[in-house]
C-alpha cells in the first residue's frame, strides 16, 4: 500500500506524532493507573489559571494532586500541625 492510497476520515486521520511520542515513552513503564470521573468545585480564579497554561489542564491539576498526595501529609485534626504520615 501507497501513502496515496490511504484515504484520511474524521474516523481515521492522519497519525498525530504526540500521540506516538507518547505511546513510546510509555514503553517499559507501569501502566498509568485508570482515571475516576468526579465532580469537583474549585474556585474559579484557580481553575482559569490551570486553563491559562492551555491544553491539559486537567492532567495537571491530577499531578498537582498526587504531589501533595505523595508528599504524606496528613490532614490536621483538631487543629494540629500537620505531620508527615509514617
């Protein structure tokens, strides 16, 4: 087959190389765990600025999520200071 002979649909377009590059970055990593969909409010100025650094917003407003995750903070209690987790 000729690169003529491939017919471009909304269905099948042409490859993005994003998507490629991605697809072989991720070669040889733990598969990237499954996404929730929720319902979340936040306020609007925080939301405009994810949105003002453009496409993704959402993926990082998820890393800026699991850093302060992975950082083991627990959530005070009662008004103490935050401890790191053991």
């Amino acid at each position: 087959m000729k690169d003529k002979d491939i017919k471009l649909t909304s269905e099948h377009p042409e490859a993005d190389v994003k998507h490629i590059v991605r697809g072989i970055l991720r070669q040889g990593l733990k598969p990237a765990p499954s996404k929730a969909s929720i319902s979340l409010r936040v306020d609007a100025d925080v939301l405009e600025w994810f949105k003002a650094q453009g496409a993704g917003y959402q993926t990082r407003i998820n890393a800026v999520l699991r850093a302060f995750k992975d950082a083991s903070f627990d959530l005070p209690s009662s008004g103490g200071k935050r401890r790191r987790a053991a």
